[in-house]
C-alpha cells in the first residue's frame, strides 16, 4: 500500500491487520528511532554500514533512500515466511519501492491511496500539528510528485480516494477480498 | 463509470447488471443509429432539435459533445425513477459528463477503468478490428487526454486497472457493494 504523507494510510493500514488478520511488513531503517518507536514492532532501526550488509547480502526485497538521507527497506525473509503460512502481509511502501517489488512478485496487489484533492492534503498535512512550515511545504511537494509517479508508474492495480475514511477503508478491504477470491491472474492477462 | 475506449468498460459494466441487479442507464444520442442497436435499449436516438429541447427543459442530468461532433446525455428522469426504486444504476460516461453528475449527485460512485499501460491501451484498440488507423489513433489520443483529466478532475472516488478482467470485475463489484455496504459519507468529511 501506498500514499502520500498526510493521506490516512497509516490508519487503513491498522484497520486491514485487524479485518484480514493480516502481517505488517516491519521495514528496517537508519534513521533515527523516536521515543515513542519500538525495535522490531514499528522499524529494525540498523545502522548504515549494518543496511549496507543486508543489501549486499540481498536481504531486501526492495530499498530506498528516502529524502536523501536515510535509508529503508523491506527484509525479505519475514515476507516470504509470512506468505508462505498463507498470511496477506501489508507493506507501506512508497512508488520507487513498489516499483521494486513488482519485480520480484508481479502478482502482489498494489493500492495507492489518494487525497480527495490537492488543497485537503495540504490542509491535513497542517493539521497533523506535526511539522514546521519547511517541512509541511517540502511534504506536500514530494507528495505532488509521488502521485505523479504513481498513476505513470504502472505499479498500481488500483487507487481509492480517501475522502471518508470509513469508507475508503472498507473500499480497500473489499478490493482486497476481491484480489484474494480472484486468484492469481489468468493467462491470457500475463502476456505483457 | 468511465475510462477510456478499449479498455473493457463495457464488459465490465455488463457483469455489473448481471451481479448487482444493476440497472444501466440508457444515453440520448444525435449520432446516427447503426444496425446492431436498438432504440430504448442502447440509446435513445434524437434529433438535434430534439435534443435541445431536452436541454432547455432540464431533463438532462449531464449532457455532452463528443469528437465536437454528436451529443450525448443521460436523461435525469429514468435514472431518478430508478434510484428511488432502490436500485443501483449504472451510467456509463466521460469525465466531463461525471463532474456534472457529481455536482447534482455529489454522493454517486465514481470509478474510473485504466488500461495497464498506454502500449497495453494501443494494442487493445487495434485489436478490436473496429476502427482505421486514423480513428485509433485519434482514439488513443483522446483516451491519453481523458486519462489524464480524470486524475486531475478530482471526481473519482477510486481507479481499477483491468489488467485481467476477471480480476478487474470483481474489484469494481466488490467496491460498490462496500460502498453500498458504507452508506452516505459521514459529516467530518463533508466540510469540503
């Protein structure tokens, strides 16, 4: 799953482990652990020469660095084992690191979440109270961009609008069952 | 629901009568009746005049010119006749027509249908045998254009890649019966 800073993914996110029982990809970072985080739960928080050692040893399934300073990445190994005991496991993930994925597995579902408009996204990127001016001004302009890439990208099998939260989270757990009741794509459809 | 030519709309909204006891709403039209269509049952074919009579008397919910040529419109009597009956109905339009109806019909479903990507877009419109080369590509133009107005329009509550229709349909199914099954939005998210 992806989506902008500010677009209510986080929240989706929550409500998806709940309805589906599903696993949370735990990502690993360099950046900076805040009080609040927990080692294992919210992030592996490694250090750089530690990331570089799982990226030689292609332990990520895909990684990123991020506003050009720290780095992220999906540990591979616990999606696999998760997948592997029949779990749906939810990554939240950005366009570059989708883009990453869909190569290793072209048949994992990709959903990007989107703002009702631009204005409302600037609006909850201010409310969140979270940031100064620089940095709600910097969000919004990588958040613009993200989209862009989104819809160009050609990762995404869909995009729901977060206007009503409610509903966009039962959008998405139904598209999810959905993807679950299809099964994996037919064979005419693989041809690209 | 809207998405450009060739990317399997029509299919798609078929199923959705047969799955949601859907009714489809039937276009007024001025473009010429071909062989294949019954009056009533894929359009209705009105003159011109007729046409604008229609206009000026408001019977229209959203009404269009396409290719600068014919015009299109979605009779708002039938489609309220059948709303109150507590069916859910189908309307098969372009972006400019779904920002109409948006702006009388502010809590309709908007979904949008993507193709792949845009060599995926070409290929199914040349495979249709329907149209010369000019016609395709003035097609795939106007499907580029309406694509990309659509994502900027901010009418559209979700957007599905039909990659694989089976898939594709589900997906829009299950989105309207979660959207039926979410009811109207709630009042924090009107205040735009």
């Amino acid at each position: 799953m992806s989506g902008p800073s500010g677009v209510g993914k986080t929240s989706i996110i929550h409500s998806m482990l709940d309805r589906l029982g599903a696993a949370f990809s735990v990502s690993a970072t360099t950046r900076p652990q805040s009080d609040k985080e927990r080692h294992g739960v919210d992030y592996f928080f490694i250090s750089k020469d530690e990331f570089q050692r799982w990226v030689d040893a292609g332990r990520f399934l895909e990684y990123a660095q991020v506003f050009g300073r720290n780095w992220y990445g999906t540990p591979r190994d616990a999606v696999e084992e998760q997948l592997g005991q029949g779990k749906v496991v939810v990554l939240d993930i950005d366009v570059q690191g989708a883009a990453q994925v869909k190569r290793s597995m072209p048949d994992a579902f990709f959903i990007f979440i989107l703002p009702p408009s631009d204005a409302e996204l600037l609006r909850r990127l201010r409310d969140r109270g979270r940031d100064d001016a620089d940095s709600i001004e910097r969000r919004h302009a990588e958040a613009r961009k993200e989209i862009g890439f989104a819809h160009e990208s050609g990762v995404y099998d869909a995009f729901v609008v977060n206007d009503d939260l409610a509903r966009a989270t039962n959008e998405v757990e139904s598209l999810v069952r959905a993807r679950i009741a299809s099964g994996p794509a037919s064979i005419a459809s693989r041809r690209r």
